[in-house]
C-alpha cells in the first residue's frame, strides 16, 4: 500500500481535509489493480514502481472526477488504463526475480529534466516516473541485459518520451483515453526488440 503522505507529495495536493478521502481511493485503486491483474505476489505489488504509478494515476483520476453525481459508474476504469493492465498481467509473477534498480543508472533524473526541459519539478515524482518508463519499456521488450540497453540511444528516448507523457498525465481529471502510451514509444520498443535479434 502506497502511504497517504506520499500520495499527496507526489500529487500535490494541499487540502488537509482530503487525506481521509484520498486514503480510500488509494484503497480502491490497488483492489481494483489487484484484482484486474490476477493474483501475483505481494512482493511483485511492493517493489514494481509501474504498479505504484498505476495506483498513482486511478487514485488520481479518482480524485480528479470525484463528484457527488455523476453520469458514469464510479468504478469505471478509464479506458486507455488498461494498458497499464496489461502490461502487469503479462508479467509472470513466479518467476519474476528482476531488480529493476540495475537499470535506473541508465537514464538519470537530472538528464530527464534537461531533455524535458524542465526547470523545476517535484524530484520524487519525476523519479518514480521515469523508473515506472524504464520498467514499462523493459517488461514490453522483454529482454533483462544491463549491457543491451546501455548502448541504445532508442532506450534512452524512449524513456525521455514515456516520461514525458506520464508527466503531462500529472493533473488528469478527464474521461478521455489518454493513458494511452504514444505510437513513437510503442514503435520504439519493437525497435529495440528487432535491434536485440539482429545484434
């Protein structure tokens, strides 16, 4: 479970009174997570920094579109999300025993915010965002070599670029299908996929 605290850091929200409510859509997102996922290991749940993104960004949505009416279900994932989704349950968690951290090294915070421009930002979002971007595009190859990926400059935009589209994700609060992952990035993991067979 993602702690309240951090919750509201990495969102920004201000609103004291919010916790208690933020608590329990946080609660709801990793049910739903969890159990849209299939069942995986508690250790998986606590060490992927995708996962805690994917809590992240429905807690968020959930808060964003809170209301006391509303047109749609409550429950209704947005659609784009399930992405998210899939990507985790395409993991084999029995045998899952990668540690994602030997990779963080490759893209480094500081060289996201200069290729995204970014003067300010809140730090630890931006880490989890662009450990969430390596995470991703190394579960979607499929291939766990420190080595393979260190030479590749596709990586590294790739990362830049899902970085970015997760971080402009940051305030969402609409219906639409955004959660989407770009076709630039989608085009670059087959890339690098066809790169590692043909090396």
């Amino acid at each position: 479970m993602i702690e309240t605290s951090e919750i509201v850091q990495l969102l920004e929200i201000e609103n004291d009174y919010d916790f208690e409510m933020i608590d329990l859509m946080a609660s709801a997102a990793e049910e739903t997570l969890k159990g849209s996922v299939g069942s995986g290991t508690a250790l998986y749940f606590e060490n992927s920094q995708l996962y805690k993104l994917a809590v992240l960004f429905l807690t968020n949505y959930y808060y964003r579109t809170r209301s006391a009416t509303t047109e749609k279900q409550v429950t209704e994932i947005p659609f784009g999300f399930q992405q998210f989704i899939l990507q985790l349950k395409g993991i084999d968690f029995a045998k899952v025993e990668q540690d994602y951290t030997i990779f963080y090294p490759i893209v480094s915070i500081d060289s996201a915010m200069l290729m995204l421009r970014l003067d300010s930002v809140n730090e630890p979002y931006l880490e989890l965002l662009v450990q969430s971007s390596i995470e991703y595009i190394v579960n979607a190859v499929g291939i766990a070599e420190t080595g393979f990926y260190e030479k590749s400059s596709n990586f590294k935009l790739g990362v830049i670029l899902l970085t970015d589209h997760f971080y402009k994700l940051r305030m969402f609060g609409s219906t639409k299908s955004v959660f989407e992952i770009p076709n630039g990035v989608n085009s670059i993991i087959l890339k690098l996929k066809g790169d590692y067979l043909c090396r």
